[in-house]
C-alpha cells in the first residue's frame, strides 16, 4: 500500500535532518511522527521512526540520569496490593494512572514520555491499592530494572491501544515480558513456557474504545486470539468501564472485603479487612487482632451462603462483602 505522504512531512523531515542537538532531534522527529497519517501504508514508516525516536531518548535519558536511575524504581508497597501498568508506549498507560489516582504523569501524544514509574492510590470499594505507572514497553531499550519492578506486581495490566494493531501489540508485550522470565498468569499453562518463570495475574486493558464504532475491532480481537484472555475494553477518555476495571483488579487480585461488626453495634461498612479469597474466620480474626485468633470461640456471618447472623466455626470460608461478628 503506497504511503500517500502530505507535503508536511517532506518539510518535517528536511528540518530533522538538519537538526543537530539530541534535544534538537527529538523535537523535530515528534513533529515529523504527527505529520505521518495512521495507515495501513505507513506501519513500516511509522515504527522506524517511533524505533528512531526510542533511540534518541533513550540516548537524551542515560546523559541526564546517570547514578540515580534505579533508586526510582525501588518503590515502597502500600495499600492491599500492587498492580503495575505495563504495554507499549502511547497506549494510555499514564492516562489512566492520572485518572484513576492523585499521581500526574506526563501525558503526551508523542511516544516514549515516561522514563520513570510514578506510583498513585487507587481506592477500589474502600480498598486501597497501589498503581504504578511504568515507562513503555521497548524491544530496542531493556531496562532490566523496569522488569525488577513488573515482577514486584500482585497484578499487571497489560494495557494495549485497539486504534493501533492491537494484535500486535500483545504478541510483542507477551514477547518482552517472557523473555525476562515474567509470564501472564493466562499463558501459564501453554508448554513453551519454563517453570524458572514467574506467573504473574494479568488482565489485558485494551484502552481507546472511545464509543461504541470501536467494539467490532474489541470483538474482532478477542475472537483471533487462540485462548480466552482475561480482557477488558476501555476508554480513558470516554471513561468507559473504569468503575468495572476497579471490582476487576480485585477480582484478580483474589482479595474480598470482610467488615468487622462488634457485638450489639452496627457494622463499619466503609472500613473493609481486606483477604485473600479462601480466608477462614480464624483468618479475619488474626487481621482484627492477634489475641482473637487464640480467644476465638465462635462467629455469626451476614453475607453469602448464610442466613443473617448464622453461626459459623472457625474455619468456616468467607465471601467478599461477608459481615463478621467475632465472639470471644
Ligand atoms: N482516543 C483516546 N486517546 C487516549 C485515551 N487514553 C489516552 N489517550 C491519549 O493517548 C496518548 C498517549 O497517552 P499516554 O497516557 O501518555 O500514553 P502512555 O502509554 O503513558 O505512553 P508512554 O509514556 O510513551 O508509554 C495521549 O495523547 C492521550 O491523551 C483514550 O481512552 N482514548
Ligand atoms: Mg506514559
């Protein structure tokens, strides 16, 4: 298919090779990208220079940062749980982190803005979680630190752009990550993968689904791949099931939300105990106190599988959203 190039560009082009400043270089090269119409004709052009333009960041940031890049890596847990955003640059990655948290991440049409993961909090049903925005996804940059910091993730959102080769996009994602030993729980089961890789929960964020002209590409998506991946469609933008992806990352992350109720009072019910699913009533008693755990002598549960204030053992399972009354 023939490129079709407006007169722009060649204007653009002329004044990025004569450009002579990294910083120079990388301005008039980001013009240049805005000047390329989005085409099947102009992928191959598109990605050479998004893989030029990699390049010169990546030569502007070692200049800048040399010594104290790895400590912004190293960030400290906070909340119930963490979820790394991860996936190749311009799919809205920082987007939605600004979002959905406090944090302000540079967000920019042009490619490659993050160079540093930035953490936010994330309060999903009262339960606190920690996101971290990350710098793309490189097959032309590795920094081994960024995969240090995927793999400290009790949840990746593997996010991907459906207006930009979707498909293509999760093969290189899925590409990268297994090839510094981190594979999506979804693929853990497929033969190719080692057992010395870590299997991290995945849910796959294709973002951009601004209305609804864009769900035939979603579907179309789903439908080519082989397995049923855990996968949700959004838009940043249009702020199109955000609320979901919320209870989705719990979901994922098998947490529930437990709410303690004192004999004879009313329930907190904006203070979730936050467990893993599978927790026992010996489990919430440990996280409301460790002397419980011990003194414990029976519970009543309102909630699911029960009837209102049932009695309940100490090893009876609990369900997210369960209400507790511990008797000691
Ligand atoms: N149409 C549309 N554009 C979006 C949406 N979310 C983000 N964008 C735009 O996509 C561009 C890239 O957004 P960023 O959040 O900077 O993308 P990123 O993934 O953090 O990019 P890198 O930092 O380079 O990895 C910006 O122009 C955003 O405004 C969305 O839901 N729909
Ligand atoms: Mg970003």
């Amino acid at each position: 298919m023939p490129a079709n190039l407006p007169p722009e560009y060649f204007a653009a082009e002329e004044k990025f090779r004569s450009a002579e400043s990294t910083s120079a270089k990388i301005h008039c090269l980001e013009e240049l990208i805005s000047t390329v119409p989005k085409h099947k004709g102009t992928d191959h052009l598109r990605a050479e220079l998004r893989r030029k333009l990699s390049r010169l960041k990546s030569e502007q940031h070692k200049k800048k940062n040399v010594g104290r890049h790895e400590s912004d890596f190293q960030i400290e847990k906070e909340g119930s749980g963490r979820i790394v955003v991860t996936g190749p640059t311009n799919v809205g990655k920082s987007s939605l982190v600004a979002q959905l948290t406090r944090a302000t991440p540079k967000i920019s049409d042009s490619p490659y803005t993050t160079w540093n993961p930035l953490p936010g909090m994330l309060n999903v049903q009262n339960v606190q979680l920690q996101l971290i925005d990350t710098p793309p996804l490189n097959p032309d940059f590795s920094q081994p630190e960024l995969f240090d910091l995927i793999r400290t993730a009790d949840l990746i959102l593997l996010m991907l752009d459906i207006q930009d080769f979707p498909i293509q996009q999760l093969a290189d994602s899925i590409a990268l990550l297994t090839k510094h030993h981190i594979t999506p729980e979804f693929l853990k089961n497929q033969p190719e993968n080692s057992n010395a890789s870590l299997s991290i929960p995945t849910l796959i964020v294709v973002n951009k689904v601004d209305n609804r002209s864009f769900m035939d590409d979603f579907n179309a998506f789903c439908e080519l791949e082989d397995i049923e991946l855990p996968v949700l469609p959004i838009s940043v933008l249009s702020q199109n099931n955000l609320d979901f992806l919320g209870s989705r990352c719990l979901e994922m992350m098998r947490l529930i939300r437990i709410f303690s109720k004192p004999p004879g009072k009313e329930p907190d019910l904006t203070q979730p105990y936050v467990l893993k699913s599978g927790a026992t009533v010996t489990d919430f008693a440990g996280k409301v106190h460790r002397d419980f755990v011990q003194n414990l002598k029976t519970a009543r549960v309102w909630g699911s599988g029960v009837y209102d204030g049932q009695m309940v053992g100490r090893d009876h399972l609990l369900n997210d959203g369960d209400i507790v009354e511990l008797h000691i």
